[in-house]
C-alpha cells in the first residue's frame, strides 16, 4: 500500500508501512507548506490596498473645495471593501463632505459632488450606494 494513501495516525502501525522521511516540507512535496499555514495565509485579513483617483475626479475635488483628509479616505476605502464585498461596480458614496461615483473593480474615485450639489442632482450608471455619515 503508497504509504500517501493512509489517513490518520495509526495508518503506518496497522499496515507496518512507514512513510519515508524526508528533509522537504510537511508531506514531503518541495515547497509545500502545511495546510495550517495556508489556511491562515487565506483567511488573513489585509489591509486594501489604496484607491486611485482619476484626474476628472482632481479637478472636481479642486472646483468644488474638497479635501481629502484622513478620515475621508479612511470613509472611501472602508466604503470600496464593503462594496467589494456585495459584488458593487459602480457605486456612490455619499459622506458628509460630499458624494463620490467610485469604480469598485479599479479601486477608483471617478468624480466628486458636493452636498449641495447632489441636492438637485441627478446620479446615473450607478448600481449601489453607500452611505458614510
């Protein structure tokens, strides 16, 4: 019997057969890591990676007085990892500094609105909002 067929600990103590040993990794593949490690590597929560902003989406933000501190972009990147996650493509975010149409695949803000400005306005080719307040 391969001795990679037997399951369990008293595989090799029932059949007399001993894996042989070798100095590779666990399983005795090259390279191979143990399931634990990658399980763990899989299931490891990494921070996203930061969004970019297109150049329609700067002079918008420049019109329109909108400054992008720190906790605005920590709203938009926690905003594109939820959207992420529901399947989202094409998305509005609306925060208290304003509404942005971001492209979640590209990880992209694509325009930015004011508050007073989506007031009245008209938001087309979306699939999702996202609201920060």
């Amino acid at each position: 019997m391969d001795p990679r067929l037997m399951i369990g600990p008293h595989g090799p103590q029932l059949t007399g057969i001993r894996p042989a040993k070798t100095g590779n990794a666990p399983g005795g593949l090259p390279g191979a890591t143990n399931f634990v490690d990658l399980f763990q590597k899989a299931v490891e929560v990494t921070e996203p990676s930061q969004f970019r902003i297109s150049a329609h989406a700067q002079k918008r933000l420049t019109e329109r007085n909108i400054n992008m501190n720190p906790a605005l972009e920590s709203s938009l990147n926690k905003a594109f990892s939820e959207l992420e996650s529901k399947g989202a493509r094409d998305s509005l975010v609306m925060t208290r500094e304003g509404a942005f149409v971001v492209n979640v695949p590209s990880r992209t803000l694509v325009t930015a609105m004011g508050i007073d400005e989506m007031r009245n306005g008209l938001v087309t080719n979306i699939d999702s909002v996202s609201m920060k307040y």
